[in-house]
C-alpha cells in the first residue's frame, strides 16, 4: 500500500490525520480528503470501497462520512467492510461521525443510488458493550468494536441524532479489541 508522501509527512508531524471519506468539494480545511473523483479538495483520489485504504493503520485522529454511507451497497458484508476499515486507520479512541437520511425518511428514498439502510439500532451491532436495548447484537457479525459516545443530554444518553423524517448522525468511538466481546 502506498501512502502519498505529502500524506505521510502530515501523519508524521501532526500524529495523524482528519479524515474526510467521500468529501468531494465539501472538504473542511485542516482535513484530509479522499474521494473517488479527482476535484478540488481531494487529497487522496481512491474509490473508499476498495480495501485496503492507501492509509497505515491508526493513522486517523479521526474521521467522518457525511452523506456517504448510505450509498454502500450492503450486500457482501459490503457496510460491515466499510466499518472495518475505517477502525482499521483509526487511532485507539479516534473518533467516527456520520451523517445520513433516517431509514425510512423521504430523503432515503429520493436518491436512487441510495442502498444502505440505518436507524438508531443499526449501530448496535457495532458495540459491543451497548446497554440501550439490552440487546446483544453486536454478536450477530462480530465485527471489528465501537462505542457509540456518551450524550447525556440526548433521549438515549447516546451520540445518536435521528429525525424519521429527515436525517441521524452518530459518533462512534474505536475501542480496543477484547475477546470478551464475543463471549
């Protein structure tokens, strides 16, 4: 795998990277863009559906995917790859936030290259130690581990945003891997 060498030198000096999945022209400054389409503001011109990332592991302070997820094709695992590997580049602790429509909200439904359904229990199956539903999830497809953040202010104590007829957004926390997630 290799790694652009101005991307490189920023890991180096900054101890990692912002990473913006799927930024297109939206790219916030101070972070790093990878897209599929060679424009302004793409730093790494790379089809994020294609792993591994021209990325070294834990080299992302942390990252975030807006408008992009559900454009996944699930089928193959294809999300579940996609969550890997962005835990893959992620520091210990790093953050993930991603935002998309709701489920079943009308704006899921407009965008015909919308594939990848979630709601507010999607991401159980990412943590494994969620206590919201008491359920377990997280062991259906024992995928790599995420905590979804603390919000004491939110309904679910949760960082899980979500309006049925409009959009969620969710920030995830990488956790350490511990076969007692699996247990």
């Amino acid at each position: 795998m290799a790694v652009d060498k101005a991307i490189e030198a920023l890991i180096k000096s900054k101890g990692g990277i912002q990473l913006d999945i799927g930024c297109g022209h939206n790219k916030q400054v101070s972070w790093v863009g990878m897209d599929i389409q060679e424009i302004e503001g793409v730093d790494i011109v790379h089809n994020f559906l294609e792993y591994p990332w021209p990325l070294p592991d834990e080299s992302v302070i942390r990252a975030k995917a807006s408008h992009v997820v559900e454009h996944i094709p699930p089928h193959d695992f294809g999300f579940i790859n996609f969550m890997n590997e962005v835990w893959r580049v992620l520091k210990p602790d790093g953050q993930f936030a991603i935002s998309m429509p709701y489920a079943t909200s009308p704006g899921m439904y407009q965008d015909p290259t919308h594939c990848n359904f979630a709601n507010e229990i999607t991401w159980n199956y990412f943590d494994p130690l969620s206590t919201r539903t008491g359920s377990t999830l997280y062991n259906f497809y024992r995928v790599k581990p995420w905590r979804i953040a603390d919000a004491p202010d939110l309904p679910y104590k949760q960082a899980i945003y979500f309006d049925q007829q409009g959009n969620m957004e969710v920030l995830l926390i990488k956790r350490r891997e511990d076969r007692s997630y699996n247990e």
